[in-house]
C-alpha cells in the first residue's frame, strides 16, 4: 500500500516544495521578533547606541582625560553644550568634555552588562542544566548550595568585596558574577527537569548517546530559548547593578568612568544650572535599560509563542 | 534462524520506591512491584505482544529490558549474555542491536535538530568515523525504506504529521540494522488508518530485515494483528502468555476472557448476541496488592484458595502458559 503511493507523493512533494530545506524553530522565532515593532525598533536603537560608543570617539574634540581650563569652575556659564566649543555635550564641574565622558561611560557599562550577564549565563546553564539532568541527591545538594548563596544579600557582599580587596572593574566582575548566575541556575533546573522526561532524551539514552552528549546536544538547545530571554533582562539589571555601586563612589574610579559614576556627579552638581551634566548619561542610560527590556520581551514572545 | 533465542527474560523484578508526601528524610519508602517475576523467549525474527490496562508494567517491562529503570532481580539474557550485569560502557556495545519507539511521535524527535540530525545520531554514535557522504546515503536509504522522501532530510519535526513523525522515529531505530525493536505503544497516539500504515511498515520491515519486535500496545486487535505471541499482564505479573491464534480462540485466564470479549467485532450482529465479560471495580494499588492471585478481587472465578495461594505460571498446553487455579 505504501510503495503504491511513494510515485504519486513523490510527484506531489516536487511540486509543492522548491528546496526541501526546513523552517527550523529558530527561523520561526526570528519571523516573529521582527514582526513586534517595540522589540525590532529597540534592536536597532540599542545597535545605534552600541556603534556611537565606537565611532563618536571619532569625532570628539576633546578626549575624557583632557581639561578645559577655562570652563573649569565655571561650567555653568562657559561649559554648556555647543558645536562652536566643541563640547557637544557641555562639559563636567572639571572642565572635561562630557561627551568623551559619555561615550567612554557607555563603553564600560554596556561591557560590565554584557561581560557579567555572559559570565552569568554560562555558569547558570551549566551548573542549573548539571543539577536537573542528573537530579536526585546531586540535584539536592547544588540547588541547597544556591539557596544559601542566595539568602546573603547581593549588594552587601558586593560593597565588602568592593572595600576589602579595593575598587576596581576586575572586583566588580567577580562580584557581580559571582552572585548572578544564581537565578540563572534556577530556571534552568526547571526547565531541564521538564526537559528530561521527554521522550526524545530516553530515545537517546537507548541509543546509547552519553550523558555530556545528552546535555550539550539535546538540553542545552532547547534550554536556550529561555535563557536567551532570561540573558537579554539579565544586562540591564546588572547595568542598574553596576551604575548603583558607582553611584555609591564604590564602583568604576577615576580617570574612567561609567553612567552611574556620571549620573552621580551630574546629580550632584544640578543646582549650579548645570543640569546637562545629568541630562545626557541619564538620557543615554534610560533610553539603554528601555531598549533591553523591549528586546527581552520580544524574544520571549517570538521564542515561546504558546504563552501569549 | 527463527528457532534461535536472542532474548530471554528470567525472573525479572522491578520495583520503584515510593515516599508518601510528609515522609521525613529517614522514613523507609514503600515498595511499588511495577514488575513481578517475569519470564519469557524472544526468538529472532519473532513478535512479542505485550497487552494489559494503564499502569500494570508494560512500559517498565520494556524499560527494564534496554536498562532504563534498574531492575531488583532477575536477568535478561540477550544472545547468552546477561545484560544486567554488564557495566554501563558494555551495554554501550549492545546498545546499537536493541533500539526503541516510543508512544508519544512527536514527543520523541527533539525539535531543534533537523530530521536528518535525527535519524543519524545513532549511527553517528557508534560509528563516529563514518564519512559525511556515507552516512548521507545511509539516512537516505533508510528514509526509503520507513516511505518518506530523501529531500525533507533538513525540515524540523514541527513541521509533519504524527504518522511521519513515527515513521521517522522508525527509521532512526532502524538506521543501526538491529536485531530488536522495543515498540512501547507506537500507535496509539495515532488514528486509526495511520495506525495501520505504521503497523503494516513494521511488519514488512520485519520481514526484510528479521527484525525481533517486543510490541507493546491496550488495543488487543492491532497486537493480534502483528503479534506472533502475546503475553498478558496484570498489575506486574504475567497472566497468561501463548501464541497470537491460541490465545484468541483460546483464552484460559478469566482476565484474558474478559479483554478479549471486550475487542468489538466488525459484524452488528455478532456484536449484539456476543457475551461480555465485564470486569468490574479497579486496578487494586501496586504497592499494596491483593494477597494469593493479584486478580481474585475482580475476578467472576474466585474462590477461597485464590486469595491464600498464588497461583503458579504453569503450561497447560504447549506453547500456552497460563497463571490461574481454574484455568481452562
């Protein structure tokens, strides 16, 4: 019966399908995104910022280090941004060039957001992907070991590191990875326990596929749908987490600098009329954390479309 | 080539360990007997059917059998060698001869790799020196065989139908060449004129390629069709266990009667003037089963010596065993 259809099936699929190649869900997902205008526009702002950060430097008259003498002390009358002077965005109670600033700003936290979501993401998936799939009292132990590094509070562990081994971005790494990837490991376990019961890891199993095979070949790519998402939400937080610390004066130090670090001065300096100090890494800063969330509710939207 | 045993179940047990919710950490945990004393021969190119209602070990059975869930005692002897024993990078070696298909079509491809990725991980597994070229051919050739077409090799399984998605998983049990195919309920999450194209594919493959099956399903009639014997559980034990034809015309445990007067008959007034057998009540709990024979709390037969005695697996004819006091 089904060798008497194959001649007729087979004329019927060269009509209808050119190449043969398959939609995967990836493809699927990335239709979907581009379709969500709030995400496909973040995207492009979010991309816009990124490239400023790397070719404003360019067109900068004034490098961040620099100092402008005459509007040193006197921001409020002479520093104010101009095209003539060449601070485009005004100048800092220094006399430096606030859009050097900025840009170098942007620089250090987007690199603190992605570096510390990517160090976050890798060690979660692994560690959180490790506990489900090989569950029992393994799974036990890791995730008890999570809740306890959980119930420390974040910050407090954050701003000791911070004094005791001195301020630097090195030590903001640690401490920020360090304490991240906890929630990280947390969906991921879910998400591996729900995984691991399907029948295409038994299927494999039987075969004979070993268990990293399993993890990495199986697990992982189904897992990354949401971990994509959970990255894409990480960066702003840990940008928000970053910008705090430097707010603090704990975080990035002087000659470099990040948004919080200039948020902070611009705040402090708003009641001498000098309120683009604020304005400009604020702007830069929300525009940032808005574009990051849109884009991690799109890809949550395009990845799983059944929760909608 | 049919006479020889390649699989022989002795004795086999399975039992889960089950902890009521509340139980404290050191609290023993009850024993379930998903799996109890089973024995049976699989001859190459032999179909085993396995039939009994949701929850009576079926599937642990067949798990057990490829050492998915541990099993407490007993072996499974396969072409002489205890698999049980052997340690896990040894079974790997036999991996390859004994391969599944699995109930749910979809549920069993994962769906971020393409069918092509699918069907090839097995031999890429275990020959993973085989050439690009080679195992192209190879996946083709196999995709020919379970009737889909080579050119879809790089869709996703999203993208077919349950029918395809099964044949798809038969071909990637098949690309190995093995000798026994573990078949845990292939059709029922199919409808019915599927479940006959994927049933008939497995017997003209079985054919060609003296292929063992162990078939597992609830629908007496799709076994019957297939099945060259047919064994029948009961809570984890065997109840009765005899040729496909025998058992049909020739029913001896009272369980067995019962199923078989429920398949429908295809004849109105067959149906009609047919004498059921109605079994009443439920499923008693695996980890508290009834003393004596495990079916005597539903069984129209039962007298006092059911529930003091278990009854023993016993020939009563050849090539016919049966578990009952009052077979007949």
């Amino acid at each position: 019966m089904i060798v008497a259809n194959k001649k007729k099936i087979k004329d019927m699929a060269e009509n209808f399908s050119e190449s043969g190649a398959g939609r995967s869900l990836w493809k699927d997902a990335r239709i979907r995104f581009i379709q969500n205008k709030a995400a496909t526009i973040s995207l492009f702002v979010l991309l816009a910022i990124v490239s400023f950060s790397f070719i404003g430097p360019y067109f900068a008259v004034w490098s961040y280090e620099q100092i402008d003498w005459n509007a040193m002390g006197s921001a409020a009358r002479v520093g104010m941004p101009s095209i003539e002077s060449g601070h485009y965005f005004g100048t800092d109670d220094l006399g430096r060039d606030l859009y050097s600033r900025v840009i170098q700003g942007t620089q250090i936290s987007l690199m603190v957001g992605v570096l510390g979501a990517s160090v976050a993401v890798i060690v979660g998936t692994l560690y959180g992907a490790t506990s489900g799939y090989l569950g029992g009292k393994t799974d036990q132990i890791m995730m008890r070991i999570v809740d306890i590094l959980m119930s420390i509070p974040y910050m407090f562990v954050l701003i000791l590191l911070l004094v005791v081994f001195g301020r630097s971005i090195g030590m903001l790494f640690i401490g920020i990875g360090l304490l991240s990837w906890l929630d990280m490991s947390r969906i991921v376990r879910g998400q591996t326990l729900n995984l691991k019961n399907k029948e295409f890891i038994e299927a494999a199993k039987v075969t004979g596929v070993s268990d990293f095979k399993i993890i990495t070949r199986h697990i992982v790519p189904n897992l990354l749908g949401i971990v994509a998402v959970y990255a894409t939400l990480l960066v702003p937080g840990i940008i928000l987490a970053e910008s705090f610390i430097s707010f603090l004066g704990l975080g990035v130090q002087e000659p470099s600098t990040s948004w919080g670090a200039l948020i902070k001065e611009g705040s402090g300096t708003i009641s001498y009329d000098t309120e683009w100090q604020l304005l400009f890494p604020l702007a830069f800063f929300v525009v940032s954390l808005f574009c990051f969330y849109f884009i991690g509710d799109g890809l949550r939207d395009a990845l799983d479309p059944k929760e909608r | 080539m049919s006479d020889q045993a390649i699989l022989q179940v002795e004795n086999l047990k399975v039992n889960f360990d089950v902890s009521a919710e509340g139980d404290m950490p050191w609290t023993k945990p009850k024993k379930l007997q998903a799996v109890n004393d089973i024995s049976f021969t699989l001859n190459a190119g032999e179909t085993l059917g396995i039939v009994g209602e949701s929850g009576c070990g079926k599937s642990t059975l067949a798990r057990a059998i490829v050492k998915m869930v541990p099993a407490e005692s007993g072996k499974v002897l396969w072409l002489g060698n205890n698999l049980l024993s052997l340690s896990d990078s040894e079974t790997r070696q036999y991996r390859k001869q004994i391969q599944m298909i699995f109930q749910d079509p979809l549920a069993s491809l994962n769906p971020r790799m393409n069918i092509g990725e699918i069907i090839a991980e097995p031999l890429r597994t275990h020959y993973p020196k085989t050439s690009e070229s080679d195992v192209k051919s190879r996946v083709s050739d196999v995709m020919n065989k379970v009737g889909l077409l080579d050119n879809l090799v790089n869709r996703y399984p999203h993208e077919f139908s349950g029918g395809q998605c099964q044949r798809i998983g038969i071909a990637r049990a098949l690309i190995l060449k093995p000798k026994l195919i573990i078949c845990d309920e292939p059709v029922s999450a199919l409808d019915v004129s599927i479940q006959a194209q994927v049933v008939n594919l497995l017997m003209d493959i079985q054919q060609e390629m003296e292929l063992a099956l162990i078939f597992i399903a609830h629908d007496l009639s799709v076994v019957k069709h297939i099945s060259t014997k047919i064994m029948v559980l009961y809570l984890g034990n065997m109840v009765e266990l005899a040729n496909s034809n025998e058992i049909y015309q020739n029913p001896s445990h009272p369980y067995t009667q019962a199923l078989i007067s429920a398949v429908p008959i295809p004849d109105p007034n067959i149906e009609k003037n047919k004498e059921l057998i109605l079994i009443e009540g439920d499923l008693p709990s695996p980890i508290n089963p009834p003393s004596g024979c495990v079916f005597r709390t539903r069984c129209h037969k039962a007298k006092e010596i059911c529930s003091k005695e278990k009854p023993n697996f016993i020939e009563s004819s050849t090539s016919h065993s049966v578990a009952c006091h009052f077979h007949d």
